[in-house]
C-alpha cells in the first residue's frame, strides 16, 4: 500500500517469500532492479535468490519461467505471494501472446489441483500486465479477475507499445505501486481465530480421532490443543472436544482408555455391553407397541377388515424394534470428569468457547448446544445428545425437545467455526468408507450391515467433501486442515463403530496416516500454523512413527519415543498459549526431524 508515494511499513518485521512467475530474465532483471531502486529500499543476495528489503519488510524471490516448475515449487516450499508477469516488452505479438498462453496454464494447474488442501489461494497472486492492445489486456485483466486472483496492476509506463499514449507513471512510480501491494496483500490479512472440529463415528471414530490427536500434540508446542480459540464437536467428536476444552490433555484420556489411568482420569471403559447401559424404555415400547398393535390387528380380523398376511404383519410392527442402549452411562462419566477442580460443566465458564451440533429429532434440524439460548444446558448433557445415535442409542430428552446425533444434519461444523471468525481450523472426520480395490463384488459378500455402514460412510463422506471444496474455493483466505482415516484403518473401522475393542491397532494407525498427511503439507502448515504463533516440529513424531512401524501389535508404551509411559496433563489455555508461542511468520520454523533408528520395545 502506498500513501503520497511512500510505500507504507508493515508494523512488525516480517520476511516474506515470493514466487516469481516470469517469461525471460529479462522481465524479473528488469523488475527487480526497478523495486532496489526505490529510496530506502535494500537488494542482498543469498542461497541464489535475491532479497528486497523496504524497512522493516522483506521478500525473498524464487524465480520460474515454466509453468510446471512453478506449480512444483507450490508443492515444497511455503509462499506468502506468487506474483505472476504478463507485462509486454519489445518484440512480436506473438511472444505476447505466447506469454498469456503459459500464465493461464499455470493458473489451470493450481487450480485442477487434486488435492484441495495443496490447492495454492489465487488471493495471495499479484499479477502485472500490460501490452500495445488496450482491448486485450483488458480481456487478460476480466480473465485473472473470474479467477480470482487478489490483485492485478497495469504497467503504464511502457508508452514506447503506443505511440498515442499520454504522459504515464514512470518505471519507477510503477515499482512503488508493485511495491506497496505487495505489502498490503502479505500484512493486511486478517487474523482469525483457531478452530479445532471433530466429527462422529462411534467408538472406533472416537479412536481415530485420540490417535490423530496424538500426533498432533507431538507435533505442536506443548499444551496446544488446549489453547484454540474455539472448539465445534459432533458426536465422538463433541467427547473429545468438551474435554480439551475443559483442560484434559489426549494422554491423559488414551491412559484411561488402556487401563492404566491417566492422571485425572480414572481406567475408562466404553463397551456397550453393560446391564446398567440398557434402556428400560427400549426395552418395554416393543411391548407396548405389540400389544396395542395386536388389540387393532385382532379387532379388525373379527370384523372382517382385514386379512392376515406375512407382508402385513411385516409392515404393522415394523416398530417393535427400538434403540436398547441409552447414553446416560457416559453422560455420567463425562458429568464426574467435568465437576472436578479446573473443570467445568458449563458453557458460559468455559474459557475457550466449545460448540457441541446435536440434531432436534423432530424438527430435523441442527442444533449448536453452547450458542445463545442453548448455552444453560449441562456440557455432558449435550454430549450425551449429540451421541445418541439409532439404532443403538435412543434420544436424548432436553427441555422438551429430543435430540438425536449432530452426524444425522452436519458431518463437520467448520462452516459455523468459519462464520464465527475462524482462519485456521483442523478438522477431524472418520466417517470415511472403506474403498475395496480388488476385485469386484466384495462389498456384496460382506452382508446387511458393512453395507449399510458403508452407505452411511459414503452420504457422510460426500457432504464433508463438498463442503471442504466449496471452503477452498470461496474462502480461500481459511486455512483448513483434514485429516481422515487412511484406507488401511477403514476397514478396521468398518461394519460395527460401536466395537470399543480395536482401539490399540486404529489409534496405531490414526497416528501413522496423521503424520503421513502433515509431512505432505508440511511447507503449507508451517507457514499457516506460524501466522497464529504456532511451530511445527515432527522430530517427536517421527520417533513414535518409528517405534509404531516398528511394532504391528502396539502397546501404549509405543506412543512414547523412549518406550516409557510419561502421560503430560492438559493446561489452562493462558498457560498453554504462553508456551505454544511460536515464532512470527517471518521465521517459520518447520523441523523435519531425524527418526531414530532402531526403537526397540522395553
């Protein structure tokens, strides 16, 4: 941003680093030498890029000339600006021509980008155009704006291209104007908050999901997980938020998990097969529902109305079925965890805002327990509704509304974490289905209810995927992050999400494909993750994903880099922000770490 010719500081240091997408050397020679010639304005050289100081702010640039080698750079390293140079210079039309032609392909990379994660945001692209056809570099200019690309500027200090032109900006006016946006479009974004989201699955989701924690918490600076600024849960997923954000940590709960305790948390035991789980109402509406159904049945045989048949019977007590468990034994658990000293069972005294989506099981919509007017009902009771799930949980009564599972009208709310400010949110979502790539048919032979567990995985899964597409697309400014079961833990996952007994091999292989994930968009997170005072560091996770790959059958002691259990309690989020704070964007710190070698079990 300029103002009277002086191109404006940012307020802090940052050092910024620029891909610069150019036809010759000419243009970047030309270019660059314009911006050093700025007053005040500093050109240094290091590792073969050169550097442009304007006070307090710097941008390194990496230059390409072709569009493959450029989109590749997108893939390994983090960019703050691509700035893209269409500006004509003395020669053929042609070669012009030939210029646009190798800049939209480019663009058609970035944006035919499969991985929409690696998709680079067309709002961080400066682009410079200029030429002797007024009528085609507007053509150019509409193009780059359908877009989306965040700022173009017309060179018009190249009158030598048309002799009719009037007294025009100066090369060097030009530079301060390329100058002073470059500023605006690196500083000037906004800084959201931080959103963590987990969906539902059931116990095996709820696996995935403590096991992709993990990795994350070994990835990030301590207690991190407990300082976002803002929590949305669905289902397993509102378990295990409500419980960082009441200030428990992920080892604390899988120490509970494995039996062995976990400082605050007592051994945990999330198997449904219990006499106190059993829904007594479940259980007697059957009944009811026979009995009642039987005395009309009866009344209408003797008076001739109807004629019994198997259909019939089939289709009059469809009903006799109901859901035989009920939630009220971990809506208890959760109510004991959350009533302890730090802890609270209330909305409005969390210090972080949680957010858990139920549905209203009659009006068929979703429902956000923590927002206005749905903030007074008890956080484990929220919980409790947004896990009740048909057909092995029956509603929850709250007020006088029933509330069924968030996963039946949201997979994920990071749109609502979106609409209330967030720019860097990471989503977990197990609710993928398993992708059999043999040979056709297995799907067929695995009977009713893999099926019918796939179908569902399948409807969740495709709502998730169009609304991350639509997120990268027309919000390309929030930085989202998903991360999924691998096909390999699908099918472990798979048939019944209610079996509370594999969670040693899923929470293996949660943090296994979490860690494969962020090692690709490593260069993107550092970057993002760095801009809200976090640091990567996945030295710690590569000795874990060593000591794991190491060992098929993992014991809890294997998510630990020397073998050793040492569970790390959770923190208040002042505490944990003052240790989390990471370096600012000009400094990203992204460790690759070394995995040691041969980790051995004790």
């Amino acid at each position: 941003m300029t103002r009277n010719g002086r191109v404006l500081q940012a307020t802090q240091p940052r050092r910024k680093k620029v891909l610069y997408f150019a036809p010759s050397r000419a243009h970047s020679d030309g270019l660059l030498s314009t911006l050093a010639e700025i007053p005040g304005a500093v050109r240094t050289r290091e590792e073969g890029c050169t550097t442009l100081s304007f006070g307090d702010v710097s941008f390194r640039f990496v230059l390409r000339q072709d569009p493959v080698e450029a989109h590749e750079a997108l893939h390994h390293g983090y960019f703050n600006l691509v700035v893209l140079d269409l500006r004509a210079m003395r020669g053929p039309a042609a070669r012009l021509e030939e210029q646009y032609e190798r800049t939209m392909r480019l663009l058609d990379l970035m944006d035919e980008e499969p991985d929409v994660e690696l998709r680079y945001g067309f709002h961080r692209i400066l682009a410079l155009v200029s030429g002797p056809d007024s009528v085609r570099v507007d053509d150019v200019i509409r193009q780059l704006g359908t877009r989306g690309v965040g700022g173009v500027l017309r060179d018009t200090s190249t009158c030598f291209l048309n002799r009719d032109c009037e007294r025009l900006p100066t090369p060097a006016e030009f530079g301060r104007t390329v100058a002073g946006e470059m500023v605006r479009l690196t500083t000037s974004g906004r800084k959201g908050a931080r959103a963590l989201c987990a969906s539902g699955g059931g116990i095996t989701g709820l696996y995935f999901e403590m096991g992709a924690l993990k990795c994350l918490s070994d990835c990030l600076p301590p207690g991190a997980l407990n300082a976002f600024d803002m929590y949305f849960g669905i289902s397993a997923g509102a378990v295990l938020t409500g419980m960082l954000a009441n200030g428990y940590s992920i080892d604390e709960f899988m120490a509970g998990i494995s039996g062995q305790g976990g400082e605050r948390i007592p051994k945990v035991d999330l198997s449904l097969l219990k006499v106190s789980y059993l829904s007594l109402e479940g259980l007697a509406l059957p009944f009811e529902n026979a009995f009642r159904g039987l005395a009309s049945t009866m009344g209408d045989l003797l008076r001739g109305r109807a004629r019994p048949s198997l259909s019939s019977l089939f289709l009059d007590y469809s009903d006799l079925v109901a859901a035989p468990f009920t939630a009220d034994g971990y809506e208890a658990m959760l109510r004991t965890l959350f009533s302890r000293p730090g802890s609270t069972n209330d909305f409005r005294k969390l210090r972080r805002p949680l957010f858990i989506g139920a549905t209203d099981q009659d009006a068929r919509e979703h429902v956000l327990f923590g927002d206005p007017g749905f903030d007074d009902v008890p956080i484990s009771r929220a919980i409790q509704a947004s896990l009740s799930i048909n057909p092995a949980f029956g509603s929850t009564k709250i007020g006088e509304r029933y509330y069924v599972d968030g996963a039946v009208t949201r997979t994920s709310n990071f749109t609502e974490a979106i609409r209330k400010g967030a720019d860097l949110i990471l989503v977990l979502d197990p609710l993928a289905p398993y992708v059999s790539k043999g040979a056709a048919g297995y799907a067929s032979r695995r009977g009713l209810l893999y099926n019918a567990d796939q179908d569902i995985r399948t409807a969740s899964y495709t709502r998730f995927e169009t609304a991350r597409h639509w997120v990268t697309r027309q919000r390309p400014d929030v930085s989202l992050y998903a991360f999924l079961p691998a096909n390999r833990i699908r099918r472990i996952m798979s048939v019944n999400p209610m079996d509370h007994r594999p969670y040693l091999p899923i929470w293996r292989g949660a943090y296994l494909s979490t860690l494969q994930r962020i090692r690709l968009l490593r260069h993107r997170m550092c970057g993002d993750l760095a801009t809200h005072g976090l640091a990567l560091d996945i030295t710690r996770a590569e000795a874990v994903a060593a000591r794991l790959e190491a060992t098929p059958q993992a014991a809890f002691a294997d998510f630990f880099p020397d073998g050793k259990v040492n569970v790390v309690r959770g923190m208040k989020p002042e505490r944990a922000m003052r240790l989390a704070g990471g370096p600012p964007d000009e400094e990203v710190v992204c460790r690759a770490g070394e995995a040691r070698a041969a980790l051995a079990r004790p």
